[in-house]
C-alpha cells in the first residue's frame, strides 16, 4: 500500500485525528489576522496623525474607517460563502489574496513601506480633516486591511464545512488575536521599533499571513467532496434567523460600538489629559468579546444586569461631580460602565447566536451594527450635540435593549417572580430620579462662571464662559486663556503667558537692533498655537506676529464677525493667523523660498489633552531652525501639562542643534524651556534671575519622526 492510500485510510478511520492540523493551521491564521488587523491600525494611525495635529478625533476617524472596512469584509464573507461554490470561493479568494501582495509590491517603490505613504498623501490645507483621514487611510492600508477583515468569518465558515463542532470559539481567539496585538504595540513594538521598521515588519508578517491563508483554502479543497461544495448549507440544524433578532444583534453591536467610542471621546478629551489612553476603552472592549464568545457559562444575566444598573448610577455621579472625583476615579468608574455595557451586549449576542450554518449572516449584523456605530459618534454626534452626549445616549440605549432582551425571552428572570419585576420597575424610577437630577446639574453654573458660547467640531469642545474677573476659554478639561474685563488690564497677558513667565521675559526684554536713525527695529515672532492670543499683547508698533492654528474654530474666537477674545485686534503689532497645521505649513513656506526670519519662535501647543508629537521631532526642529534669523533668535517651549514631563524632550532637541536650553517656571501657572544658539540670549538680566537649569527626571532618546514614545515621559499619576 503507497504511502497516499495510508494517509487516506487513516483518514477515513479517525477523521478527527486527521483535522487537528488543519485545526491548527485555521487557529494561527485567524489569530494572526486580527493581530495584523489591529498593528495596522495603530501603526497606519501613528503615520498619519502628525498631518492632522494630533488630535485624539484622528483616533476615533480611524475606527470609523476601519470599522466601515470590516463591514465590507464581512459582506464579502456572507455573500461568497452564500452564493458561490467552494471551490469558487477558494479561488476567488486566494486571487485576492495574491492580488493584495501585488499591489504592495508595486507601491512600495514610491513609499516609505508598503503601507506608509508618500509625501504626496499629506492634506490640503482647508479640507476636511474627517476625508481626508479616510482617504489617507484608504489608499494606504484599505485593501490589506480589507483582505484581513475577511479572514475571521469566512475561514469560521470553511472551518464548519470540516468538522461538526461550534466555530464560535474561533470568534474568541479572533478577539484575543486583537488584543495581544493592541497591547504589544505600545508596550514592545513603539518602545524600541522604529515607525518605519514598525511598518517593515507588519509587511513581512502580512506576507507570512497570506500563505497560510492560502493554505487554509487548500486544505479546505482537500477535506471537502464534490458534493459538498455548493453555495448554500446542505444540512440545517437551526432555525431560520427571524427578523427580530437580526435587528437586535444590529441593535446590540451599535450600542456596544457607540459606548467605546464616546468613552475613549469622554475620558481622552473631557476627564484626562493622558495620551494613550484609548487604548484602555478597546482594550474593555476586546475583552468582553472574548469573555463572552469563548464560553457561555461567562455572560450570567443575574450578574451583569445589575453590574449595568450599578454602572448607570455610578457614571451619572461621576460626571456630576468632575471636580471632586479623583481621575483615576472617573476613569475607573467609566470603564467599569464600559465593562458593563458591553458584557451585556456582547453576552446577549452570544446567547443569541444562531447555528454554525448561519454565522456569517450573524457576523454581518455585527460588523453593520459596529459600523452604524461608529457612524453616529463620529459624524453625526459632533453636528447635533455641543457636548459629549452620545455617552449618555449609548447608556441608556444600553439599558433599553436590556429591558428588550429580557422581555422577549420568557424564559428570563424577569417572569420568574414577581419581586423581580418590583425590583426592575423601582431601578426605573431610580433611572430617571438620577437622569433628572444629572440634567438639572449640567444646567446650573459651576465654578462661579456662566458658560457663554459652546462649539464642537473635529478637533473638540470648546468652551468659552465668563466670571466677574473675565472670559476663559476651555479646550476639554484644559485652560487655554483668560482675558480680563478690567479695562486697566484688558489687554494684560495672562495665565501661561504672564510677565513673569518664560515668554513673557523674552518677549519684553529681546535686545532689539535700532535702525539708522535710532529706532528699535520690529520683532518677528512666531506662534504655533493660537490660543486666544495673549502672545500678542507683547506686540509693539512694527513687530510682525504670526500665528500658526489647526483650528479654524479657534480662529473664530479671536478675530470672527463677533470675537470673545480681543487680544488680536487691540495689538499694535502686525498680525497674521495661518490656518492649518503648523508644520506642514512651514513646510509648504520653505518648499517656497518664504523663510519667515523669526526673532522668536514659540512652541504653544503641548499644554492640552491631545500632543502633536511631530511637532517635537528632529525633522521638526530642523525646520523651525531654518526659519529663524539668525543665531540670536529664540526657541520657546511651552511645556505647562499634567500628564507629560516634555523637559528631557525639548532639552534633546536643543543640545542636537546645539542651542543653550534653560528652564523658567511659574508654580502653579506655567513652565518653559527657553533656548537659542547664543548663550547671551538665554542670559539676559531678568531671564537669568528668574531660569534655572532644565531639570530631568530621566533621560529619553532624541525624538524623530520615526521614533517616539510617550509612555516615556509620562508624569506620575496625582
């Protein structure tokens, strides 16, 4: 007997024994997609966020897209597993497959990598930023990523066409993939991997992904008879999915999706000001997927409906009460309601799950309600709400597809006894006892200040309210400014931007040179971030100010048809406002021959919750020196933030241009790094007096455009 006939008997007399490779082989390739999913999308999100300022809606953009890209996935799945033969399923699908790396192939002579674009992506000034992400992504990594979003349900689908077991199980390792791959990227891959090298690798790795992808097709083709290989199931050992439960697992996904984004929005630009912290709402999110798919025994109504009724009263408190509560608090609590909600969503899909035959259809609704999801939180929420409603919605949402859950299963506790239903129906009453009061909390004053004008777009909240000392304006949880009402003082800078402070020395006492007849020449500054302007009180007569500002929201404040903020307009000085992101503005300006010559140049945007890392780069300071006017000129580092100790940062970057940095700071009020090329600049009567040594907590590797690391300047938590 050959040895093929042997291996062909033992097949036939131990069929199982004979699919434990092909278990094998199916189990890696679908734990290896979605951790290639997920390091795509974190690395192909780190390339792109320096064109877009660092905004932490850059992060939820991505989501969107990619969230939109794994609906189409998905569809694809349903519709080849459904409607075509297997073997024209395998063809077609190993024909993608090669496709895909031939396109990488192609493009990757005129990119940095094959997924890293080339310059010639970055974003027109003006556009919108939402477009131009999802465009930008597209073209970058959409077909690598769309080729990966199919991998989990159609190699479940021809998974069950070999053996008789659930595939759900699969479902949970997908998750699992997910999340070891979100966890190992700031963790190992940020932290000593070059972005580029990043990219290198994950290419290398998709390479890898897609021939063990063909050699699930093949094996399938191998295990699967003629006979067995037309589009539609041959045997049905359930039900027919009603129309009811195909729209409660839409319902169950979307609020799931809804609840992830608006937390990470929450707690990223409303309760926090630590970067990275995304990744612990995904993280929560990823987990129940996996809790709940990987066995039923998990997901326990009697537990998690009331854990959601804790978590619904808790999250109420806690944003009523921002000021008192620790953030590690709210953090906690609004991830504990996260845990909440999606353990009950994700468990009532799990419970809810149809027969194996019927999994793709089941994974479509998913995928289109995560979707729709995403949908809501990222263009439809920030044009009917001016806050960050959607988390309330979500919740309730939550709540009420609970109630549904448990009304149509009359099986479910709630028809068991009666004091169960007592008991929901005063949790109810508790329910709009504590919305009502929440609702009345929003609307009485806090702080002693009136809050005036409220706007919303893609780069937050922005908050403008006034006291009987003067108008603030609040990006998130962070001060920007203040413009005193007292007419003495109107004009005053203020806050970061005091006499006193690092700036405010410079600016005031900058030696200016006198012209022919005895008059001080005008000062150029340059200002990256607009803020409400306060830098422009320092202006004199034919001193020339120019802002640099992302924002076009922010500019409206400041110099729109009815401005809050009058810094601008009452200055002497020149003033320019450039729209757009600050580097690739003086990029462009460069690229042209415009030099802009600047006396002093300061560096104001790293005080808020989000931080444009490409703008403390090697690259980027190599451009800011090239727009200075000479070795007098001034670098200053506005480096005032809770969450990130930026000194060891701005203290390499001078040295690597061999600029003296010195450290000024206010207590209480702000802290710069003051450098420049001439020694004599940094002292200065008054600057000397007044600066100290940059102090280091610890030293960081010179940031780059292809490395940064910013768990490695993180502040202790308070």
């Amino acid at each position: 007997m050959s040895s093929a006939t042997r291996s062909v008997a033992i097949s036939e007399l131990n069929p199982q024994s004979a699919l434990v490779p092909v278990r094998a082989l199916y189990a890696v390739t679908i734990f290896l997609s979605a951790f290639l999913l997920f390091q795509v999308q974190l690395i192909s999100g780190k390339y792109v966020l320096p064109w877009f300022g660092g905004s932490p809606s850059v992060w939820n953009t991505c989501l969107l897209l990619f969230q939109i890209l794994l609906l189409a996935g998905y569809s694809y799945a349903h519709l080849v597993s459904t409607r075509l033969p297997m073997r024209s399923q395998t063809r077609l699908h190993v024909t993608l497959l090669l496709t895909s790396f031939a396109v990488m192939a192609v493009v990757v002579h005129g990119w940095p990598s094959p997924i890293t674009p080339g310059a010639v992506w970055k974003p027109v000034s003006g556009s919108s930023p939402v477009w131009q992400v999802i465009r930008v992504l597209l073209g970058s990594v959409g077909f690598p990523f769309f080729i990966l979003s199919t991998t989990g349900p159609l190699l479940q689908v021809w998974f069950s066409r070999m053996q008789r077991g659930s595939p759900y199980h699969l479902y949970a390792l997908s998750n699992a993939g997910s999340l070891v791959g979100l966890l190992s990227y700031p963790l190992l891959e940020e932290r000593f991997l070059l972005l580029r090298t990043q990219a290198w690798v994950w290419s290398l790795s998709y390479s890898l992904f897609l021939l063990a992808c063909g050699l699930c097709a093949w094996m399938l083709l191998r295990h699967v008879s003629p006979a067995e290989s037309a589009p539609t199931p041959i045997t049905r050992t359930g039900k027919t999915p009603r129309l009811m439960s195909i729209l409660m697992w839409l319902a169950f996904a979307a609020c799931a999706s809804t609840m992830l984004l608006a937390t990470t929005n929450l707690i990223c630009q409303e309760i926090a000001v630590i970067p990275l912290l995304w990744v612990l709402p995904l993280c929560v999110y990823l987990l129940t997927f996996i809790i709940c798919f990987n066995d039923d025994r998990w997901y326990r109504r009697g537990i998690f409906h009331w854990l959601y009724a804790i978590g619904f009263f808790a999250a109420l408190s806690a944003l009523s009460a921002q000021s008192g509560v620790h953030v590690l608090a709210q953090i906690s609590t609004l991830l504990l309601v996260l845990f909440s909600v999606c353990m009950v969503c994700h468990g009532e899909l799990a419970r809810s799950k149809p027969a194996r035959e019927y999994l793709s259809t089941f994974y479509l609704a998913i995928a289109t309600g995560g979707a729709l999801g995403s949908i809501f939180v990222v263009l439809v929420a920030p044009r009917i709400f001016q806050q960050f409603w959607e988390f309330q919605l979500g919740l309730l949402f939550g709540g009420v597809l609970l109630f549904a859950a448990v009304l149509l299963d009359r099986e479910s506790w709630f028809y068991r006894r009666r004091l169960w239903r007592i008991l929901f129906f005063l949790v109810i009453v508790g329910f709009m006892l504590r919305a009502y009061y929440y609702g009345m909390f929003l609307i009485r004053p806090q702080d002693g200040r009136r809050v005036a004008f409220r706007t919303r777009n893609f780069f937050g909240i922005k908050t403008v309210s006034q006291d009987q000392f003067g108008i603030w304006l609040r990006h998130g949880r962070t001060q920007h400014g203040v413009q005193l009402k007292d007419p003495a003082v109107h004009d005053e800078p203020t806050l970061y931007y005091k006499r006193l402070s690092g700036v405010g020395l410079v600016l005031d006492h900058y030696p200016r040179s006198l012209d022919e007849s005895g008059r001080p020449l005008g000062l150029r500054v340059g200002v990256i971030g607009l803020g409400i302007g306060t830098l422009a009180a320092y202006g004199h007569p034919g001193d020339h100010f120019r802002f640099y500002e992302i924002d076009p929201e922010v500019f409206q404040l400041s110099l729109g048809p009815n401005p809050w903020f009058t810094f601008l307009r009452d200055s002497p000085a020149r003033i320019d406002v450039v729209l757009g992101d600050a580097r690739l503005s003086l990029e462009e300006e460069a690229a042209q021959g415009q030099l802009q010559k600047f006396d002093v140049l300061v560096l104001d945007a790293f005080s808020s919750d989000s931080i444009p890392v490409h703008l403390l780069t090697k690259e980027a300071m190599a451009l800011y020196v090239k727009h200075l006017s000479g070795p007098d000129s001034v670098i200053a580092f506005h480096l005032s933030n809770r969450a990130l100790d930026l000194r060891p940062v701005a203290d390499g970057l001078s040295r690597e241009y061999h600029m003296t940095p010195i450290e000024v700071e206010q207590p209480g009020f702000s802290d710069w790094v003051i450098a420049s090329a001439n020694p004599v600049m940094t002292n200065l009567p008054d600057l000397r007096l007044r600066s100290k040594p940059v102090t280091l907590r610890r030293a960081v590797p010179l940031w780059t455009d292809e490395y940064s690391n910013l768990l490695g300047v993180l502040r202790p938590m308070p």
